[in-house]
C-alpha cells in the first residue's frame, strides 16, 4: 500500500531499549514493504548504555558486572557512533522514515536532527550548536547536550537522537560518551536551572517534561513538514490542525 505523504507519531512513555529495539526492526521492514507511513517514536529509556558500529569498549568505564549494581544495562547496536547512555529524562525521538522518498541524502538528515536539538535549546534561551569535526552531537559550548546515532537500511531511518533535558549525569561518568574524551556531558536543567526547586515526584515537573518532550516532536514534524513541501509533496498539516488532531489509540498519538 502507497501512503499519501503524513507522518505517524507514537508516544510510548517508559520503554526498554530491547523492546523498543524490537519495534524499530519491525517498523523498519514494514516502512520499506509500504505497509506504514513515517513514523516517529517518542519515548524514554530505563538507564541503559548503548554501543554502536564504531564502539571501542574500553570506552565503558565500569566493569559490565558491575552495572547491575547502578540499574543500568548495556546492549550493542547496529546504529552510528560509539558508546552512550539513554534514561530518564531525556527527549528520545526515533525517525522510522524513507529517506529516497523524500530526496534527503544522510547528511542533511543528521543535519535535521542536530536543528531539532539546537532549536529546543533556544526556546529555553541556550545557545546550543552542532559539533565540530568528528564531535558528533549538539554541544553548549564545550558540552554536550544531545546526541545522535542513527542507522540508514535501504533509506530507510531508525534510531535517531537523545536529548539531555534532565538526566542523572552521574551515569556519563561511568563511559566516555560518543568516545570523545575530555569533554562534559550537560542538560538543559543545569545550563537553565529549570526546575531547581521542583521535585521528580511534582506533577508540574512532570508536565514541564511532558511539555518539552512535545515540543521536540513538534520542532522535527516541521521540519520534516517544510523539507516535503519543497519536494513537491505539499503542506502536510498545520499547527492548527495538529492541535486538534491528536487522539490515542492503542498507546499511539496520531497526527
């Protein structure tokens, strides 16, 4: 079956990574069969450390039997990149899209990605930018805010990008993150001091969070929306239409 050109968003909550890994492959093999349009996952992870096709283990600081004692996994994946941490309180954003359909090369994708992080850091009024050669990632001066790790299968995306909103830094300190040395890892609550006086437990930290995770997604659909529109696809959707049409199903926000 041929889509019309959309974008199919799912905000899953709480996942763990081998279960929304699982989901990824599955997605992936259904976006190049036609059976499902783009599609864009929004979620977080328990804490969990990730190794990707450039990985050096010894860039995992703390012995692997020792992790269950911290809560975290660790699990090697077929994405970019070298070694880094997902958890709570991050913005997570996993693109399951067709990159031939559209006509955007690798590059200018890992570009969107980096714009999305860099244009949820502003709204906040930190001047976030991508790394410089070989640091790969969204960076607040000499530390690093984002991530990215992504892989390309026939054109089509999985994986996709971190975002430190607010994390337990202390869980980078066991890794050298994305394998560059010497370089600290950030998040939006200490270069803000967002939610200093609020507790994890508050519910408007917990909206605030939610909030922010939304505004991810709404910032990459637009430039997704933008980018397809310029390929001749037309508009896909308004902000207007946006707002009224999101509706659950089965754990799904379509819009």
């Amino acid at each position: 079956m041929i889509f019309p050109r959309s974008l199919e968003v799912w905000k899953l909550g709480k996942v763990n990574y081998l279960e929304a890994l699982k989901l990824q492959e599955k997605l992936v093999c259904d976006r190049k069969a036609y059976k499902i349009p783009d599609t864009l996952l929004s979620l977080q992870h328990p804490p969990t450390y990730t190794l990707g096709k450039r990985r050096t283990d010894h860039n995992l600081l703390i012995p692997v039997p020792e992790l269950e004692k911290i809560g975290a996994e660790l699990h090697y994946t077929q994405r970019g990149g070298d070694i880094t941490y997902h958890g709570p309180h991050q913005a997570i954003l996993y693109p399951i899209i067709s990159l031939r359909d559209i006509g955007l090369g690798a590059r200018k994708y890992v570009e969107k990605l980096e714009l999305t992080m860099i244009d949820m850091a502003s709204q906040y009024g930190v001047k976030a930018c991508a790394g410089k050669k070989c640091e790969t990632g969204v960076w607040v001066g000499d530390r690093k805010i984002g991530a990215i790790g992504v892989r390309i299968s026939s054109g089509i995306t999985s994986h996709g990008l971190a975002f430190n909103v607010d994390p337990d830094l202390d869980y980078f300190k066991h890794i050298v993150p994305c394998g560059i040395a010497d370089k600290e890892v950030t998040s939006l609550r200490r270069e803000t001091g967002m939610g200093a006086l609020i507790f994890h437990g508050n519910k408007a930290y917990k909206k605030e969070l939610h909030m922010l995770n939304s505004k991810a997604i709404r910032i990459l659909t637009s430039l997704y929306r933008t980018f397809t529109a310029l390929r001749g696809f037309g508009t896909l959707m308004s902000d207007s239409w946006l707002k009224k049409r999101t509706g659950a199903l089965d754990g799904r926000i379509i819009l």
